[in-house]
C-alpha cells in the first residue's frame, strides 16, 4: 500500500529533521521545503496529502501560504497544520482565518503532533471520497449524485468526458506529464462550471482520464464548447516543441505497434432524460458509455448529446 506523503515546510532544519525522523517513524513519506514560496513549488510537485506548515517563514508566511494554496480549485481540501511559537495567539488565528486546519505550538510534543496527523488525515478520508490526483469527487459519490438527480425527475444531463490519445500521451512522456495532464483538464472542468455552469453543477473524477460533470440541460452546449476551447487552446504547453511541430507524436499502441498519434483532445457523451425518463444510475452509465465512444470515433474535441426517444 503506498505511504501516505507529508511536506514539512519549515525553515529551521533542526525541526525539519525532527519532524522527518518522527514522521518516517510511523510510515509517512516526508518531502521538506525551506521556505514558503519552495512549499507552494513542492505542494504542486509533490501532491501531498497533508502539509505540515511553519508560520514565520522567509519569503512568504505560514498564512500567505495557506491564502495561496486555497485560491487553487484542486487544492482547497489539501490538509494543513500550522507550526505557531507558543503564546503567539495572533499567528494561530491568522493561520485559521487563511485556511490551516489545525495547529501545534512549538516546541511539539511529537505523540500529540502524531495523534493530530492522524486525526486530520481520518478526517479528510472520510469526508472527501475524493481522486487522489485531482481531489475530486469519486466514484461513491458519483454515483450518489446521479442517482439523487435521477430520482426527482427534474431534468438533468450527465456528461461523459475523456481525453482522447492520453495512453499514447502517458507512454510517450511518461507519468508525471500524464498526471499533468489529468489536473489541466480537471482545472478547465472546473473554470467551465465556475464561468458558463450553475452553482449547483457537479464535477467528479471517474479514474484515469474519465471525467463526469452533471448539469442541466440548458447549460450543456456553453459547457462543451467552453471545455473544447479551453483544451483546445493549452493542450500545446503539455508537449515537447518538437512533437508540436509534427502536430503528432510517436508512440506505441495497444499491441505495441509503432504509430503516430494526434495531440489531446476530449470526447464528451451527454446523457439527459429530455427524450426518455432514466430510473438508474445503470441507464445513465451505459448510455454515456455508448455516446462517448461514438464522439471518439468521429474526431476528437467533439460533444454529442443523445436525443432519441424511448
């Protein structure tokens, strides 16, 4: 089972050094940074799942910090526990008020400092049934939401997307430039729902590079067009100078052929009970399924909603 990671973002490499040999101790995998403005660079690299947080730190504070890494769509439920001087009351409500969610005065007692670890990252498991990668919503709660939508009748359209040539993508440029990919296209799902979508839509992260963003069905075409542009217009900066010149890279396929593969883009199914009324989750997952793969194969960067009748 993979260790659960923790970054030490302190400035004082004596505690640092106590917190990775106490934390190594239990289990964890300890990354460290120096500073504030390094932490915000190891946060994004590293993809914690708990940060342990300085609040007097060069270059950027413990609150700056937190204020920072909130703005950040994929990072608002990210755990963090502030490091305060004891007495400096000021600090811990500052830290609280920029997004820590806990705090321990220094000098720490390390089997308090552990038990509230432990506690936090409890807490955020149960809390969040989230992707790992993203922080999204995942499969339970996907299929709540479906279900919930589905059984009051109201209309609703569930959208099925996922990149197009992201295996070839992955192989050719390995996993972190994948992962890279999977959290820009969570962000443009995001930014889509946020500036064309409805406070109450729904995004979630099946796995891999499965999306799925529940809305309704007036929202869908500004939504799809809104995410083709979006990807359309970064997809470029995932990929090497040279494979953008060529418009395509080489790579192999399923039965590990050579080929050449066209840059990222995204397919998305669009499942609505306009036409047909839905009672299962079932239903919706077979229909977006279906409308998906027929998307894929007519070019990609394409929508299609379904509009057939019972």
């Amino acid at each position: 089972m993979p260790k659960e990671r923790i970054l030490v973002v302190d400035d004082e490499p004596d505690i640092r050094d106590v917190l990775r040999l106490t934390l190594e101790a239990e289990g964890y995998e300890v990354h460290e940074a120096a500073d504030g403005e390094e932490g915000v660079r190891q946060v994004r690299k590293v993809n914690p799942h708990l940060v342990l947080l300085d609040y007097k730190m060069p270059k950027m504070v413990g609150s700056e910090v937190c204020k920072t890494l909130r703005k950040d769509i994929l990072l608002q439920s990210l755990p963090i526990i502030l490091l305060t001087s004891k007495g400096e009351s000021s600090d811990k409500v500052e830290g609280l008020n920029a997004g820590a969610d806990d705090y321990v005065t220094k000098p720490f007692d390390p089997p308090e400092l552990l038990a509230r670890v432990r506690m936090i990252l409890r807490r955020t498991a149960r809390s969040l049934d989230a992707n790992p990668l993203t922080k999204l919503p995942g499969n339970v709660s996907i299929i709540e939401e479906i279900q919930t939508r589905v059984d009051t009748g109201n209309p609703v359209a569930v959208c099925y997307a996922d990149l197009d040539n992201f295996k070839a993508f992955n192989d050719k440029y390995g996993f972190e430039r994948g992962d890279e990919a999977l959290k820009m296209t969570a962000r443009i799902l995001l930014i889509a729902i946020r500036e064309v979508g409805t406070p109450a839509d729904f995004l979630g992260h099946i796995g891999g590079d499965d999306f799925i963003l529940i809305t309704t069905p007036p929202r869908v075409e500004p939504l799809c067009q809104k995410i083709i542009a979006e990807l359309a217009r970064t997809a470029s900066s995932l990929y090497d100078e040279e494979d953008l010149r060529h418009g395509y890279i080489e790579s192999k396929d399923r039965d590990g052929k050579a080929r050449n593969f066209p840059l990222l883009t995204i397919s998305i199914g669009v499942v609505t009970n306009e036409q047909r009324p839905i009672k299962h989750v079932a239903e919706v997952a077979e229909l977006g399924a279906e409308l998906k793969h027929w998307a894929k194969t007519h070019g990609g960067n394409r929508w299609v909603k379904d509009r057939r009748g019972e």
